[in-house]
C-alpha cells in the first residue's frame, strides 16, 4: 500500500511562470549596456525600433479601443496587469498618459534610451505618434507623461 495523499501535479500556466521568480532586471541591464556600446547612431536606432516594436507586438493585440484615449485606458489596463501603474487624464484637449513609476527606473539611470524605446513602444500601441512632454530624470514631479501628437 502506498504512503502519502493523493497523487496530484501542480503546474503554473505561462503567465504565471512569468511572474513567479523573474529575476530579468539583471539581465535586461546587461543587455542594455550592450546597445549602449554600439557606436553606430544608425544601428543603435534601428536596434531600438525593433525592441519598441517587439515589446508594442506583445501587447498590441490586446489593445483595444476606437478613440486615443480609449486606446490608453487599455494600454493602463494591460500594464497594470503587469504590476506598472499608469494613469489616463483625458480632461485637456489631448489625452495624456502617465507613468506613475517608471517601469525601468535603473535602466533610465544609466541612459535615457529606454524612454525613446517607451516613447516608440506606445505610439506603435496607440496607432498614433506620441511625444514624452515630461520626464522624471528632467526633475517632473510625476514620473514620465506620454501625449499625442
């Protein structure tokens, strides 16, 4: 007769083998480090451009909404999913969005790329050119805000 209870497996799901244990941060510095290193304005750029788009990939689908401000409720949505809190404010003539903490806060230290990879990320995922009207490392009091062109 066998010992013990019942013979059950447990298994996470993708998302939550995402979010159980990541420890990516060193990693990410590492690697970002590594496209600080590439002398060639152009490749760097290009470089850029298609991590802001594989990163707007990830979640384009998920992107709902027909007007912009609509469209950033959703991208609030999905990111606070992941544990980054964004707000919306749509009371000005464009809408505005927020970071509330920067999602990358020792990356931004190091080399404010990653803010033009943020910048490129959302206007992939908005379907609309966006501009950062304030950023934290400038001294904003709020962390960064992202606003249609």
């Amino acid at each position: 007769m066998a010992r013990g209870g019942p013979g059950h497996w447990y298994r996470l799901t993708d998302k939550g083998i995402r979010q159980a244990g990541s420890s990516s941060a060193d990693l990410a510095i590492a690697l970002w480090q590594e496209i600080r290193q590439i002398k060639d304005p152009e490749v760097r750029t290009g470089l850029l451009r298609r991590v802001a788009q594989s990163m707007a990939n990830a979640y384009g689908g998920q992107v709902a909404g027909e007007t912009t401000t609509e469209r950033m409720e959703s991208v609030k949505q999905l990111l606070a999913d992941r544990k980054v809190p964004f707000a919306v404010d749509a009371s000005g003539q464009l809408p505005v969005l927020t970071a509330l903490a920067c999602p990358y806060p020792e990356l931004a230290e190091q080399d404010r790329g990653i803010c033009a990879v943020e910048k490129m990320m959302f206007s992939e995922m908005l379907g609309a050119p966006v501009r950062l009207t304030e950023c934290r490392l400038d001294g904003a009091s709020t962390c960064c805000r992202f606003q249609t062109n």
